[in-house]
C-alpha cells in the first residue's frame, strides 16, 4: 500500500521511526535532511518520557539529525502544561532522570502523575499511587503505550501501569501524550496548519496512527521499530499508507 | 438486607471475613467453632498466594481458628494442579515463599503462571513475562483482585499485573483461584454438594460474591475487610444477603 500526499506540515514519531535507542535507524538521518529541505514545517512527538527534553534533543543531534529543541513535543512537558496550567499540585511519579525537569511534588497532592518510571517502577511506588486514586485523586498519564522497541527486543510500556491502576482502582486516566487528541491539536496550532494539511509518520498503529486519526490526521504506518505483521489490517484503525521505513514515508511526501 | 440460609456446605474466604492479616477479625474465631459445631461441611477458599498453605494454615491455628489442612483450597495450590494434569512446562512469576510449594520453572517453559508477588513484582521480572507473552505463551494468574485489607489500609492486589500484562500483550489471563468457576467446582465436587446446597461468605463483591454467583453459589457478603460503600448496590452482582461481619454470616446459616 503506497499513497502521495502534499501537506503543510509533517508530525513525525521518534523511537522507532528516527532511531532506536541510540541508534539512527538506516537512512533516516538523510531522509529528514531531505524532508527539512523541502521546506515543510516539522513536528516531532513523543511519549517517551524516560529522558528530559534537553537530553533527549542532545542524543537526536550526536545521531546525526538536524532538528530545533523547540520542534520537540514530549508528553512529559505536555503533562507539566497541564498541571500548570489548572493550578494543581501533583504528585509526579515519573523516573529520576525527568523529575527535576518536571518539578517538586506536592505535600498534599490532589493529581497523581504517572509517567514511565522503567526499571524505578516498585510496588510501594504503585501501591502509594492506588491509595490516592481510591481517596478520590484523578490519575493523569504521560502515555498509555502497550510496548516499545529496544536494542533487544520489544519492552513493557507504561500502559501496563495505566492500565493495573485503572483496574485496581476502578478509574479512567487522562492521556497527556499521543492519542490524545489535544497533544495533536497543540502541534497543530503551534503550526497553524489545518489536521487535514498535516501527515503523521509513526510505528505505533494504536498511539500514533489511531490517535492522529482521531484528530483528523492521515497517518503513514512504518514497518520499523515496534511494528509488527498485522498490524497493517487493524478493523478500525486504517494508516493512510503503510510503507517500509521513514525514507519510504518520506518519499511518499515530497516524491 | 438479611436472608436465611439452609445450606449443607459453606465456602468461606479468608482474609477480610476471619482475619486482617495477623489478627482475628473480632468475634470470628467463636462464631468459627460455632459453624463447626453445627457439622455443615466446610472449605476456605483463599486467592491468597504470598504465603505457602502450609504456614497459612499455622497462621490460623495461632490466631485460634479451629480447622483441618484439607480444608484450605489456595489459587496457587489449584494453579499448581492444572500445570501438572496439563503437563505444562511452567515459569512461576510467584512470591519467593511459595516458590518451594510451586516446584521448579522450565528452563524453556510453556506458560507464564503469576501469582502475588506483592514487593517482589520488578519491571525486569513483568518484562520477561511480557516478551513470552508476545512469543505466544499463555498467561496463567492465581487470581486478579484488584484489592486487599492490609491493616494499615487497601492495597494493590496483583490483579494490577495481570490486567497491565493483558493489556500490554493483548492475551486473556486464565484464571485459576476465584473467580473462575472451576476453583468454586473443585471445592463443590470435593464436598460433593450441588451448588444450590452451598453457601459463601466473603468480603470480595467481585471475586467472592460474583464467581460464587456466575457457579450458582449464593453469596454472603460481609461488610469487613475491603468492603467498601456501594459494593451492596452493584447493577449485577447481587449478593444473596449483606451483613455486618462473619458472626452476622453465621448467624444467618445457623439460626
């Protein structure tokens, strides 16, 4: 399956569709050279929420990719705009490296925070989050991702922890990150460009298509990173085009 | 709401209805000896799978409960039994003090069988249950509570780990303690009593009253342990009879 688009404005993905890892997945630093030269504006989103922005922009550069920090959209700093912005008085439950980019929990919180800790996720940490959610606290989530690919092999995403919360607590979390459909619509507007003059290119059929989707954004499925056969013939997520990997994706923009 | 039983065998779940972890739950322990007296058959059912059946059992004897080893049927014991008569090849996600009960996991197993690890669940340990799960093994759990009674209050039940491990992978856990009718039917068939002739008594809305139910056991709920407000006004698990605690129960069975 192959399409052409012309849009005004390309959103991109970044693990699994630039990079894994540390690693620039093959022919992607060349084809987001290409892509910028074109001369569309440029968008990249992100769930991770393991790394600061900062950090996160520094590794993207050593790979190779030229890109401004301020193209970058983590949900992490989406969270933090939210909380903000609504006055509250979060307990952030996110891992070490992001807590300062974040900030102090309060004493007496009334939102909990959860992004994904890894390897820092420990039951008392999850049992301290149930305890607030049963007290009554909503529970806001940076991303409710099911996996993600790493160096060996795909990896446990957050989601699994959104989802146990959500269980064992009865409740329902605000996604800050991808799919939700204020995370595209705030890319959208920093571009000014309309949901139907915008692509998306991503690996994650249900986060990245699924939600651009949502907000009326074709989205270009890859076949890298955590895609997986199958994937391509979701009943009701439908990619606008489905195509090997980002200079693939690439190709089918700017031809 | 109250009701009058004539039954000729009772189920009772443990922690939350005899017990909050070390101590008795007042008046308990008398109205135990009390049941016995009246020669009705009897079965503890536990989802308890953090302590071994051998010490759980000590556990009880100390707290002066009077019953017999036979009479205790744990999700772990039941998991165990349907790992052997399948002849799977099981890696136990257990506690580290029933690993000895559960035997040895599989160098190259073919089920991932889980149990309440409690502190013990580490992202490394649900991360290698997951990548098996994403290679086509099936998921087995002692239970999926999402709740229990600690004495310093509710906390997280391991139903949070198998909701997140599904959700991640996107399997179907099989269920080997409550609520699955099959725990409810082995202890039945044991007994030899129709379901119709047995009684439960548990603190569990979901996994006491509801699995008693979707068997044909009439359940009664007691208002101890994790009970919270509104569980005796669920839309459809409807508990044959609420009272105040376990004494309440007997009373009810006994007359």
């Amino acid at each position: 399956m192959a399409a052409n688009f012309s849009p005004k404005a390309v959103l991109i993905d970044l693990a699994g569709v630039l990079h894994t890892g540390d690693e620039a997945l093959p022919g992607a630093v060349l084809a987001l050279a290409r892509l910028r030269a074109s001369g569309l504006a440029l968008r990249f989103l992100t769930n991770t929420t393991r790394t600061p922005s900062n950090i996160l922009f520094a590794k993207l550069q050593r790979m190779g990719f030229t890109l401004a920090a301020g193209e970058i959209q983590t949900a992490a700093l989406a969270a933090r705009t939210l909380v903000r912005r609504r006055r509250l008085k979060p307990l952030w439950l996110v891992h070490p490296d992001i807590a300062a980019e974040m900030g102090d929990s309060a004493v007496d919180p009334d939102v909990v925070v959860l992004g994904d800790m890894g390897e820092h996720f420990t039951y008392p940490l999850l049992n301290r989050a149930f305890r607030l959610l049963m007290d009554g606290l909503p529970l806001m989530a940076m991303a409710r991702n099911r996996y993600f690919m790493e160096a060996d092999g795909l990896s446990l995403d957050m989601g699994a922890f959104v989802a146990g919360l959500e269980y064992s607590a009865g409740v329902s979390a605000e996604v800050t990150g991808k799919p939700a459909a204020p995370f595209f619509e705030a890319a959208l507007a920093e571009l000014g460009v309309a949901a139907a003059d915008a692509v998306l290119i991503g690996d994650d059929l249900a986060d990245d298509i699924g939600g651009a989707q949502a907000a009326g954004i074709p989205g270009i499925l890859v076949r890298t990173g955590k895609f997986r056969p199958g994937d391509d013939a979701h009943p009701e997520i439908r990619p606008a085009a489905v195509v090997d990997n980002f200079t693939a994706a690439v190709n089918a923009i700017i031809r």
